[in-house]
C-alpha cells in the first residue's frame, strides 16, 4: 500500500480494499492496450475486448459460473438495481419482494425505487445477533402468493453477520422464489461455496474494489435457468448482449479479472486471526465492550465493537489524525448522523449503537497494526 494514499494503519476494508500493487503496476500497460473501443472490429478494439473476455472469465470463476452469464457494472449498488428493476419490468404486478431490515443502503434504495412503483415491500426481521429471522421468511414465504424474489446480503457489511446463499435459495426455490444475492462483501474474504442447481441463486451482484480492484466497476451473475428473459434498465447501444448497454469501463474490468485472479489463486486473502487478536485484546482493556454478532458465523475479518460511554464518531476522527482508518459502520452512512438501521434492526439500545465502531481487516494488516490501534485504544478519555 502506497502510504501516501492511504493512512498508515489501513483497517476499513469493508468500506473498500485498496488496489492490490499489482493491479496498480499493469494499470499503464492496459491503458495502452485499451486504446481502441471494445465494439470495434480492428485490432485496436479487439485488444480492449480481449481484456474484457480474459476479466469475465476470471471474475465468472469466483462464484463458479460460467462466463457468459456475467455482466460487467459500475458496481454493486448497479447491480442490484438492475435486479430490482428487471422484476419491476418484467414480473406479474404487483411485484412483491422480500428482504431483510439489515440490508445495504443500495438494496434499501433499490427496494424503495421499485415501492415508488408500485411494487410492495416485505420487510424480513432481524434476530439480536444480527441475523437474518428464518422463521420470519418461511412464514412471508408461506403466505404471500405471488412472491416476485427474495433479496438479501451475504454478508452484512457492519456486522459481517454470514447468511449461507445455499441454503438461503434451497428455501426460497422449495416455494418457486428467485433468490438475489449480494455478495459484495464475501467476495474476496470468502471462497464461494460449491452449490447444485438447486442451491444457486438466480441473482448475485459484487463490487470490485471490495477485493482490490478500481473502484466504479462490479458486476451481476444472471444464474437462474427458469427466469424470464431479463429485462435491462439502459440497453444503450446494445454492448453485453443489450443488457447493459455502455462502452465497457475496460480498465476498470481488467481491474476487476486480475483482482480475481488474486482471490483465486489465494494471494488476496484474510486471516481470521487477527480480528480474534483484536477482539481478545479488546476485551482485556475493557471488561465492558460489547462485540456485536460474535456468537454466530460472521466474516473473518470483521469487528463490531461497543465501548459503552465512548463516541464512536469522535473516535474514529480521533484515531485517523493518529493515522489509523476505522470506521462507525458502513461507508454509506460515514458523515451521516442517522444511527445504524442495521443495529437498530438487532434492537441494539441506542447509547450502544453511538458506542458502536468497526475494524476490518485485510491483506495489509499485521500483528503490530492491530497492537497501534490497541496501544490508541488504551489511552481513551472515557469519562
Ligand atoms: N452491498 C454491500 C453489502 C456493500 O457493503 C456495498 C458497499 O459498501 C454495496 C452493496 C455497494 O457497493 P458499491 O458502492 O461499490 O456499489
């Protein structure tokens, strides 16, 4: 990591990863084999296209799929509401989707968008660890003839609460259901499990600077065999097959492959060990910290801390002027005074939710980090 971009102790990397060195050293090579405009037949084109189909390749392997069911976005937040937008346009009115209290801002935004339309909105609970309430779906599942898709995250990207997409689409599918998955924050901290047919869901969408690659460039998995045709929101001049049409953002997919190709090959992944480090120390220095979801299955390199009577917002200012990046919760919500919904939606009070920082880890992060930010810690004002 280039110091100069970035604080010394980089420990937000649910908010983005920071472009992998690598990545940063082939940027000028692909600028200058993307001359040309990927729909163009001469050889210019063709080298910006070949760049293209080599990343879809890469970027269809990290969910298992094959690669002409890959659409190259601006991101998740795209993604998904390509997503949304496709069963607005496409489905029996009126459309009805259910998903969880928890979700992103850009699934909360995509659902309000498709509401303003007519479409009806089930809310799923959320249980105080911050999970997904199963028996909360099966009954919305039960009960709502007609149900258009379930949409939900992977992984919570405050929390790093973990819902199993296999088993999530084996429920919905046992009800005829398409299941969306937003696996922005699995992708790259996770391997994506093996899944039958069954288990797969229709829908995933990722972004590519969660895992080191350029920001502005993500991408959506249409999976699901028994879908109508999909219907796309900007089918443009007709790139990706008219599903989302565009001049390709061509150094941002080769970003994104190579960033894969990272993931893939295991040279971009997290070590669990250091959150466990973190957290162990965290709880020595205040007997009282309260680590949101750490009873059930979250992401290896998340940590939800409260530190009853601190203030998270200060906090987090205080410890960049030292240097080190953390944060308040999702990167969405930084500046925002509004208190978390996901904590909100886990009935954590208040008082604790402003108490409330994350650290998340990454490729970057050593044992002497995590002992700066711990020794910044120890020196807290709490009265
Ligand atoms: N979904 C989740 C779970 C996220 O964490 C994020 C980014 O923070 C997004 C969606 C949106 O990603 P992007 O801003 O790259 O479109």
């Amino acid at each position: 990591m280039n110091p100069s971009e970035y604080p010394e102790i980089y420990l937000d990397f649910n908010a983005t990863c920071p472009v992998h060195p690598s990545i940063r050293d082939s940027l000028a090579g692909w600028v200058s084999s993307s001359g040309g405009n990927p729909s163009s037949p001469h050889s210019a084109g063709k080298k910006a296209r070949d760049l293209i189909e080599s990343a879809r390749i890469s970027v269809a392997q990290l969910v298992h799929a094959p690669a002409g069911n890959v659409i190259f976005t601006s991101g998740a937040t795209e993604s998904i509401l390509l997503v949304f937008y496709h069963f607005l346009s496409s489905g029996l009115s009126p459309v009805k989707v259910a998903i969880p209290r928890s979700e992103h801002p850009a699934t909360l935004s995509a659902a309000r968008f498709i509401e303003s339309w007519g479409a009806e909105i089930l809310s799923v609970q959320v249980n105080p660890d911050g999970q997904m309430d199963l028996d909360h779906l099966l009954h919305i599942l039960r009960i709502t003839p007609g149900l258009s898709f379930v949409s939900a995250a992977a992984a919570n990207n405050e929390t790093g609460v973990l819902q199993d997409p296999g088993s999530l689409a084996s429920l919905t599918h046992q009800f005829g259901v398409p299941l969306h998955i937003d696996a922005s924050q699995w992708i790259g901290k996770l391997a994506w499990p093996a899944l039958t047919r069954d288990q797969s869901p229709d829908f995933i969408s990722f972004s590519g600077h969660k895992f080191g690659a350029l920001k502005g460039v993500g991408a959506l998995m249409i999976l699901g065999k028994g879908n109508k045709p999909f219907s796309s929101l900007m089918p443009g001049g007709g790139q990706q097959a008219g599903l989302r049409g565009g001049t390709e953002n061509v150094l941002g997919i080769a970003s994104m492959g190579a960033a894969a190709r990272l993931v893939s090959s295991g040279a971009v992944s997290v070590d669990a060990s250091y959150r466990d480090i973190f957290e162990t120390k965290i709880r020595k220095l205040f007997p009282d910290a309260v680590i949101h979801s750490c009873n059930v299955p979250r992401l290896p390199n998340t940590s939800l801390v409260a530190i009853p009577g601190l203030e998270a917002e200060l906090l987090v200012l205080n410890l960049s002027r030292q240097g080190i990046a953390v944060s308040t919760g999702s990167a969405c919500s930084t500046g925002k005074p509004d208190p978390s919904h996901v904590l909100i939606a886990m009935n954590v009070p208040l008082n604790l939710i402003g108490s409330t920082f994350r650290v998340s880890t990454g490729h970057t992060t050593t044992t002497s980090q995590i002992n700066a930010l711990i020794c910044s810690l120890s020196t807290l004002n709490m009265d």
